[in-house]
C-alpha cells in the first residue's frame, strides 16, 4: 500500500492537513524529542545497592522511583553488555513466538523469535518494533539472569502463590525487552498496579514519569477510555511530566501504580 502520511496510525490515509498526529507514529516522535520537559531528578531518589533493602522501604515507604547506577549490592546478575539479540536467540530458541509492536501503528502482531532477531540486525529497517512482553523464566536464559534481592522480597506470586493453587503460578520475574531506535511506549500503569523494575544491559531509554496522585489517576482513567487517545499527548493533562533517562548499567525502580511511558534513544 502507498504511504500517504507520517502522522497516523493508518499510513494510507490521505494527509489533509486536518487530522491530529497520533501518538508513535515517526512525526510523534521527532515532536516528542524536540520538547523539553522538567529532570526527573526532582522525584527520584538515587540510592547504591546496599542501600535498597526491604527495612530501608519498611521504614521510609516506597513511594519514589529509585535509580541504582551501579549493580554492587543489588544482589543483581546479568549477561555481559555484549550478550546480543542473537544470544537471546539462542538461549530462548528462534522457534519462539512472540508479541511484536508496530510502533508507528501502535499495534500488537506475532512473529517467530528469529525473524525478529533478523529484522533488528537489519541496519535498514522498514519499520520500528519493539518487544516488551518476552517472558523467559522457562527458558535457558533464565540461568543467566539473577533478580534483585528487593524485586524477590516484594514479589507477590514468589512469595504468597498457594502451593496447593488450582491456578499454575505465573512467570513474571524476568522480561526482556528489545527495541530499535524510537521505539515508543504509551502511557500505563503496569499490569496489576505492580511495582517494576527495569535494567539497560545497552542502549538508551528515556522514560516519562507522572506521580500516581487521586487527581492524575481520575484523568489517566478518563484518557485511556477516550476513542481519541492515541491524539492526545497524556503529559498534556496533568501539571508535571519528568524526564528520566536511564543509561546502560542503570536500574530503575517504580513503585506500584506509576505511570509513565518510555522511548529509546539508541538501541547500541
């Protein structure tokens, strides 16, 4: 199909002049980059490893996102920053299907672990995917990956699944997430309201953060039920939206209910 646009979710619609820029889509994200916004250093608290223990959030709440630059004493373990989406291929298992987002599209699609892998080391990339949801807890890369002590002290379903549940407990520890330059993320709150944590084993991603407040969470509801949504820039309607920039070798920590989104600056 022709490209008629740049702007929309749907690239065949004829650009008039008339409909707003949809959030993703590559004039979104050259907008997005040119803006300025406050340093979330106003909200973050930056902490060493041995700092961030279960009596430290017992006592002073876990109510910041927390940034940890170094791995020392998160009792964190990882591949090397060369470890490459070819490993993860190889460890997981090209055959594996997983969910892509189109990114200019906004849209989820399925496609086998090696084509996705091809399509990343291709420098001439047709489009932006990102993949956000690749679980690997069952997997050889399992092994390679150790979970903060914090993240296992505060996991629900590691600590509290019934051993006798009719439910299987659900993998949800370990994700890997893969995504070329301007890969977009819109505005969530993570499944559950569950906090988060988030490692950069390479690359550079900016996230935008919102403070979770009554007032903040009444309009994110009101946003998400909107059919215009994806025209309406949610850091628009609330009173502050930070920048944070996380750089490889940095863990970030968000407490439950954050909001925000994310993009990445360079995948290498």
């Amino acid at each position: 199909k022709k490209r008629r646009n740049w702007h929309r979710h749907d690239y065949t619609e004829q650009d008039d002049g008339t409909k707003p820029v949809q959030a993703g889509t590559r004039t979104f994200v050259q907008k997005l980059r040119a803006r300025s916004f406050p340093s979330a250093d106003d909200i973050i608290l930056r902490m060493n490893g041995t700092q961030l223990t279960q009596r430290y959030l017992e006592k002073h709440g876990f109510n910041s996102p927390i940034i940890v630059p170094q791995m020392d004493g998160l009792g964190l373990r990882l591949p090397p920053p060369t470890f490459s989406v070819m490993d993860v291929e190889r460890y997981v298992g090209g055959d594996k299907i997983i969910d892509v987002i189109d990114v200019a599209r906004q849209a989820d699609s399925k496609m086998k672990l090696r084509n996705f892998v091809k399509y990343f080391m291709n420098p001439d990339r047709p489009k932006v995917l990102n993949v956000i949801s690749l679980e690997f807890s069952d997997t050889k890369m399992s092994e390679l990956v150790k979970v903060p002590d914090i993240g296992k002290k505060l996991s629900w379903v590691e600590n509290y699944w019934p051993d006798d549940s009719v439910f299987t407990k659900p993998f949800v520890q370990k994700y890997c997430l893969m995504g070329v330059e301007d890969s977009y993320t819109d505005f969530h709150i993570d499944f559950g309201g569950t906090s988060v944590w988030y490692h950069v084993l390479w690359g550079e991603k900016i996230f935008y953060l919102i403070k979770p407040t009554d007032e903040n969470l009444a309009l994110y509801e009101s946003w998400s039920s909107s059919v215009t949504q994806s025209e309406e820039f949610f850091g628009d309607k609330v009173d502050n939206c930070y920048k944070c920039v996380l750089k490889q070798g940095h863990t970030l920590f968000l407490p439950t209910g954050n909001l925000g989104y994310d993009l990445t600056i360079r995948n290498r």
